[in-house]
C-alpha cells in the first residue's frame, strides 16, 4: 500500500503543476493569484522528500507530507492541506489499511483542516468539496466495500461539490473579502480538494 501512497503524492504533484495556471486564474478572480503556485510549490517540495526519504509506514509518509505542506506553502492552503495530511497519517497509525480505515483517516484529516480553518458547509471554500466526498466513501464502502469505487464516488461527489461553489457567497478566507463579489465564481481550494481526490481514484485502489 505504501507504494500506491506514494504515487498518488506524485500523481498528485503532477496534476496539480500541470493545472497551476488554472487554479492561479480561479484564485485571481476571488483571491490574491496565488493558489496555483502554492499548490505547485508545496507538492514540488513534497516529491523531493519523496526522492529522497524511504518511508516503512503510510502513516510516516502522510505525515511527512503534511509537515512539508506547512513549512513550505505559506496562505491558507498550506496549513489546512498540511493538517489535512498529517491528522490522516496520524488516525493511520497502528491501523491495518482497509477502505475502513482509509474512510477513517480522510475524516480525520478533514476534520483537521475544519478545526483549523472553521469553515462550514456553504462558505465556498474546499470544505465543499471535501463534505460530499467523505460521505459518499462511505456510502460506497457500506455498499461494494469496494476501495476502487469509494474513492471514484469520492472523487465524483467533490466535483459537483466544486461546482456548487459558484453560486455562493464566501465566507471564510480572501475571498470573503468581496462579499457578493464572490459570487459568480469557482473556489480555487475546491478545485484542487477534486484534483487530489481524483488523482486518489486513479492511484490508490
Ligand atoms: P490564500 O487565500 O492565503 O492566498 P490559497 O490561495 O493557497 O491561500 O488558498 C485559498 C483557498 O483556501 C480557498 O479557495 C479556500 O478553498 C481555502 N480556504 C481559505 N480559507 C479557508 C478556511 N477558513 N477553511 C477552509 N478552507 C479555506
Ligand atoms: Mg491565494
Ligand atoms: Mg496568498
């Protein structure tokens, strides 16, 4: 499993340079132009530990992830996808890898980036697209059990949570700054939460 974790953080560092550009264009309607480059930046940073560290656990791995996220990605970003990943290595620890305890893990870790953060569901933020994943993994997983069909569950639902980010208002981070302003467009940290998951759906199963 230890190996698909690790390409998932690489697929993922892939993905998320090949859409810097994009998600720097949506951070710049509603934010301050540099969620691309953050993104791009702290998962870089993250490959290179890849390089040059072998991990015996996925716990270690994932928490080594995030510890990097924080020290290298200033913003918002860095220290909710850095909580994210070390609170989802963290609840790993001691764990047999199941979709269980993957389900188990993604929770924990979101409800890190929720403590840190303060979001609610609606205030246009990646906690809209984080909300409908974890619960459609766990649908999935209570009905085929099936690792490979919750993360693609995962990965669907995060997108049309991406979506629904549009029509809303912000109320947590830069964004909500503009108030009404933000209407009208897509949260750039929703984008990048179904970039992961995605990459999640290609690599982990
Ligand atoms: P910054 O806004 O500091 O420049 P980024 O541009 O990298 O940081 O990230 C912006 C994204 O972070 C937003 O699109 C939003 O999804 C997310 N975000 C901002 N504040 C919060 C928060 N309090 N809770 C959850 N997500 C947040
Ligand atoms: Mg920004
Ligand atoms: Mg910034």
């Amino acid at each position: 499993m230890i190996d698909k974790f690790t390409d998932w953080l690489r697929d993922s560092a892939k993905v998320l340079h090949e859409n810097a550009a994009y998600l720097t264009e949506l951070d710049s309607a509603i934010g301050d132009a540099d969620h691309g480059a953050n993104m791009d930046r702290g998962f870089a940073a993250v490959v290179a530990v890849l390089d040059e560290t072998s991990f015996d656990s996925v716990d270690e791995l994932l928490k080594k992830a995030g510890m990097t996220l924080v020290s290298k990605v200033g913003g918002a970003s860095g220290p909710l996808y850095g909580t994210f990943f070390l609170r989802f290595g963290t609840a790993l620890a001691g764990l047999s890898l199941t979709p269980e305890s993957i389900g188990t893990g993604l929770r924990a870790g979101v409800d890190g980036v929720l403590a840190r953060g303060k979001a609610e569901l609606g205030d246009k933020t990646m906690y809209d697209a984080w909300a409908p994943a974890l619960d459609a993994y766990d649908a999935a997983v209570a009905g085929s059990g099936d690792l490979g069909a919750a993360l693609k569950a995962a990965a669907e639902a995060s997108a049309k949570g991406r979506d629904a980010t549009v029509p809303l208002e912000a109320r947590k981070g830069r964004a909500s700054y503009l108030g009404e302003r933000s209407v009208g467009h897509q949260d750039p940290g929703a984008t990048s939460t179904t970039l992961l998951l995605e990459s999640a759906a290609r690599t982990l199963a």
